[in-house]
C-alpha cells in the first residue's frame, strides 16, 4: 500500500493500562463532585456553581464513552467523539439560556459557599488536569477529555473569582457573567472537537478510498 497514498499517521488512542487507569480515578472525581457541588449549587443560589456542576455530570459521561471507544476503529473513537461534541454544544446552550433566563430573576448567591465549593473543585480538576497532562494531544477521543478538564479548571477558577466580586459588591452580575463565559468556553471546545472528529472521520473515508483505488489499480494488472 506503501506506494498508493495508504499510509496512516495516527495520535494515541488511548490504547493504554496507564491510561484507562487515568480515566477511571478522573471519572470517579467527576462524578463525586457533581452531586456534592449540585447541592450546593442550590444552597448557595448559584448559577456559574450549577453550569460547574452539569459540566461535572457531562465529563463523567463523556469520559465513560471514551474508554468505551478505546481500542475500537478510528472511525468508531472519531465518532463517539462527535457525540460528545455535540453534547458539550449542547450543555453551553442550555447554560447560556438559563443564565438569561436568571438575569431577570432577582437574588445574591451566597458568596461564601460559591467560593468554598470553587476552592474544592478547582483543586480537584487540578489533579484531573496533571494526570491527563501528558494526554492532551491524542486524537479526538482522547483530546476531548483533556479539553473538558481544562475547561473544568477554568470553570472553578472563575467562579472563585466571581465569588470574591459578589462579596464586594453583593451583586448577582458577576456569578450570572461567569455562567455566560462558562456557557461559551462549552461551545468553543466543542467546535474544536467536532472539527477534529470531522478530520479524522474524513480521513478515514480517504483511507477507503485510496483503499478501493489501489485495489481496482491491482485488479486491473
């Protein structure tokens, strides 16, 4: 095939022990966050602490799917990363609406809960961070997960400071502008998702392609 343009040129797909291993400790942060920051998403009347907390619920999903693409063809790993594409696209909608939705309705968040959670959050999508740090340029399975815990540390790191600002100034705006900020960070990453996992799904059709031609060159001889 060599002389045919079949060539592949593939990232890491997560074909790994250490890997897999990697995902399961980060599911599990995930996903323990989420139901203690959902509480107190309520308790504290916070909208940036609620985006925070579905982006929890959304990484724990997406995360599961990726290790269930994780050995599969490219063309399975590129499209379940489609999917969570368009989840993550998804999820900014629906936050961008209710943050709009909330603009209108009256109501301080409670800073001191918003910036204790943000604190506890922030700290542990840093660990997720740094162990998929040396993860983040695979292909479009793995990079999706890398771009959901980046998006996680940022998240926290501006509901920290949005907390500090609705101390000072006891207003409802800054928690209701992170939310807005958070809710375009969700579809920014999942415009680079989709278009990677749209590369990597054209990519494959080019293989068959070349595939086919090479055969009929073949055939013809």
């Amino acid at each position: 095939m060599a002389g045919c343009g079949c060539e592949s040129n593939l990232q890491f797909d997560g074909v790994s022990k250490q890997y897999k291993t990697v995902l399961w400790i980060v599911i599990a942060i995930n996903a323990m966050m989420f139901l203690f920051e959902t509480g107190a998403s309520f308790a504290a009347n916070s909208m940036s602490l609620r985006a925070d907390a579905l982006d929890f619920l959304g990484d724990s999903f997406t995360y599961t799917i990726t290790l269930l693409a994780i050995g599969h063809s490219l063309r399975w790993r590129a499209s379940a990363a489609m999917f969570k594409g368009v989840m993550l696209a998804l999820m900014g909608v629906w936050v961008l609406g209710s943050t709009l939705y909330r603009v209108f309705i009256i109501g301080t968040p409670n800073e001191y809960i918003m910036g204790s959670v943000a604190v506890l959050a922030f700290s542990a999508n840093i660990i997720s961070v740094l162990l998929l740090l040396k993860y983040r340029n695979g292909d479009s399975n793995v990079r999706s997960v890398w771009l959901c815990s980046r998006n996680d540390a940022i998240g926290n790191l501006a509901v920290l400071i949005a907390a500090v600002v609705v101390y000072t100034t006891q207003s409802h705006w800054p928690d209701l502008v992170v939310a807005f900020l958070m809710a375009i960070l969700f579809l920014y990453s999942a415009s680079l998702i989709i278009r990677q996992a749209a590369s990597e799904l054209g990519y494959v059709e080019g293989l068959h392609a070349d595939a086919q031609s090479c055969q009929l060159g073949q055939d013809k001889h």
